[in-house]
C-alpha cells in the first residue's frame, strides 16, 4: 500500500451532506460531522487529517483519517474512533468505517434508549457494516460477507432502508466467460437502491 495525497476537495466530495465544524479541532484539520439523533445529541465525526494550512492531508504516515461517534451534551466520547489509512481505496474504506462507527452508534442508542428498533435519521445511519456505498443510491458487498453470519448478515436485507428484497427483485447475473458468477445485482422495492453481491 502507497500512501495517497488527499486533497480537500476530494474529501468534500466524498463526505458531500456532512457540516464541517469551525473552531473545535486542537489538531488544526478539517472536521466533519452529521447529526444521528438530535436527543441525545450523537454525531458521527471524521477528522479528515487535511490541514487547514494548505488543504493537503498531512504527509506523516501514521496519521490516519478517524472517525467516531461523539455525544455533544455531554461531552464524551459514544463509540470510539476507527481509522483509515490514506492509501489506495480510501474512499471505500472511509465509507466502511462510516457504515460500522454508525451501526455501533445506534446500536448503543437503541440499547440505552431500550428501543426495540435502532434510531435512524440519516441515510448513512442505516447503513449496515458488511455493505459500502459504491455510487449513489449503490451498494456493495462480498458474498462471503454475507455467508458469515447469516443471521446477523441477511443477504435479503437492503441496507440501506432495511426492507427486505428476494430473487423476483434480481436485475442482473453477470457470469465470467468460464460461467462462474461474478456478481448478483438487485433492486431493493422500496427505496429502489441498487444492491450488488460480488462473489469472491
């Protein structure tokens, strides 16, 4: 893996809807936030590791993008950072840490809260840890992803609106030229996004 210069308009893309927060970052980068629940007031954070100086992610290795969960009326962390390597993939892999901080995240307010349901408000909010964002209204995963655990992993379950799609929702197999399927993509009914399962 090579290290991969990230500049801020590149971060703006991938984090497009999220508020960049002014004055509150001792390390002096770029800071984005979404809101998952206004009460308690959870967000979910990236520290961008781009410097305010010069827009640039900073050059040192081990200096990870992270993020994590915050709890703003009190102050205290809510679900503790992940990190991403600014290497080749980084926008996948930013969306994975995303997608498994958020789940953490409203997995412990619907513990805590004692719901039955987690609390979801945003889009990336529902997202479940198996799949990654690949386009808008896109997601992706590995069919051994899904395999794992069957019931934590339901290969019927869109992510990103949790409503559950069988094979009358399938709108491609794509085969190799040896025959061996290489993806199964399909339609979630409700919110229409496109589910890909790539077999791996």
């Amino acid at each position: 893996m090579h290290y991969t210069e990230i500049t801020l308009n590149e971060m703006q893309s991938a984090l497009a809807g999220w508020e960049e927060v002014t004055g509150s970052s001792s390390t002096h980068e770029h800071v984005y936030q979404k809101v998952l629940r206004s009460v308690p007031n959870i967000v979910v954070m990236v520290y961008t590791s781009i410097s305010n100086s010069n827009s640039v992610g900073r050059r040192k290795g081990q200096d990870a993008i992270r993020v994590c969960a915050v709890n703003l009326s009190s102050r205290q962390g809510w679900i503790k950072t992940t990190r991403v390597l600014r290497v080749n993939g980084w926008r996948a892999n930013l969306a994975k840490a995303i997608s498994s901080v958020t789940f953490q995240a409203n997995k412990r307010i619907e513990r805590e809260l004692g719901r039955e349901k987690p609390v979801a408000t945003t889009k990336e909010s529902q997202y479940h840890p198996c799949w990654t964002k690949c386009e808008d209204n896109e997601y992706c995963t590995e069919a051994s992803d899904l395999d794992a655990n069957k019931e934590r992993y339901r290969r019927d379950t869109c992510p990103h609106c949790g409503s559950r799609f069988t094979s009358k929702n399938l709108m491609e197999v794509k085969r190799s030229d040896e025959q061996e399927i290489q993806f199964w993509k399909f339609r979630c009914p409700s919110c229409r996004s496109i589910l890909i399962v790539f077999n791996d």
